[in-house]
C-alpha cells in the first residue's frame, strides 16, 4: 500500500469514529433532537441568566459586546472517541438574529457524557462578520477563541479583553476553565 493510501486510510478511520460517536451519544441525548426555536430561545435566555448570576462583570461585557453566541445544554459524549453536539442563538442588542448548530469531534482518551452551556461574545463588528459569513465557521480554523478565567471571585474586567472572540463554558458546578472548544464547528440552521 503507498503512503497516500495509507494517509487517506487513517483518516478515513478516524472520520468513521467521529461519526459513529457522534451518531452514539445523539441517539442517547435528549438535547441532540432538533429543538424549536422557542426552546432555543427559552434556553439562552436561562443560561443568560445564569451567567449575569455566576460572573462579576457579565453584564458589562454583553453591554459592550457585538453579539452573543448562547448555545445551552450541550452534550459531549463518548468512549475513546467523542463528539459534542448542541443548538442556541446568535444574540445581537438582546435580540435573536439567527440559530446555530455546534458539532465537535475528538479520539484519543473520552469516556463518560456531560451537558454544558457555552457563551460567546464577538467583541468586534470583523470577527462577527466573519462568522456569520462563514458556513461551518470552526473554533482553531477559521476563527480563534480565548477561554475567560474568571473562577474564584475575581471580576470581570472588560477593558483589559484585548481577544476580538471569548468564550465562557459553565458545567454542572459552574465555570469549566479545563475544557476545550477546538474543533467546534458552528453552523447556522432555520428554524
């Protein structure tokens, strides 16, 4: 076998993984059925609230942010291989502006499913562009996202943000800072 087959065979395998953890974990999950934009509605505006409650500073930073990308109870599941899937809103001056898919794969060492809520703030009219002008816009690919570390008491500061895109991840206990959204590909759906 040449070195091309064997490159194209490996990734061949590892997209046969993704997706079967992908279509495993969905079959499983309540939240991976497609949601009414009602529900999606419903959920940001609970997890919006959540995050006004749990971070000194989160109104100042939706204030003085372009728009908001509120994705609620998104499940990641797997075993060796793993995926991620979830539905929210783009939030722009409080008000819904489009609804979004995120769908994440991942190998290496997965084992067990949790839900989380992530929020993420364009903090500029160009990286806000950029993602509503890409389809399939991708965390690590076609766009970078910094991870807030606000644990601990400490107070969001808006004007030390210097990142035109963050992002704030809440688990079951709060504020998730050991966690990753590369991979995490973001596409609109109509509703």
């Amino acid at each position: 076998m040449g070195t091309f087959a064997k490159r194209n065979s490996g990734k061949t395998v590892r997209l046969i993984f993704i997706g079967l953890a992908i279509a495993i974990f969905g079959a499983f999950s309540p939240n991976a059925y497609a949601k009414t934009a009602a529900e999606i509605n419903a959920d940001a505006s609970r997890t919006l609230k959540r995050f006004y409650r749990e971070v000194n500073g989160a109104k100042e930073l939706t204030s003085s942010a372009k728009a908001l990308l509120v994705m609620s109870g998104v499940t990641k599941a797997g075993f060796i291989v793993g995926g991620e899937y979830g539905q929210g809103a783009l939030r722009i001056k409080g008000k819904t502006k489009g609804y979004y898919n995120l769908v994440g794969g991942s190998y290496g060492f997965t084992a067990g499913a949790e839900q989380m809520d992530i929020i993420i703030a364009f903090m500029t009219e160009e990286a806000l562009r950029q993602f509503r002008e890409i389809d399939g816009w991708e965390v690590g690919v076609t766009g970078n996202v910094a991870l807030i570390d606000v644990g601990g008491g400490k107070r969001l500061d808006t004007t030390t943000l210097k990142d035109p895109v963050v992002a704030f991840v809440f688990g079951a206990k709060g504020l998730m800072l050991d966690v990753s959204l590369k991979g995490a590909k973001f596409t609109k759906i109509k509703k």
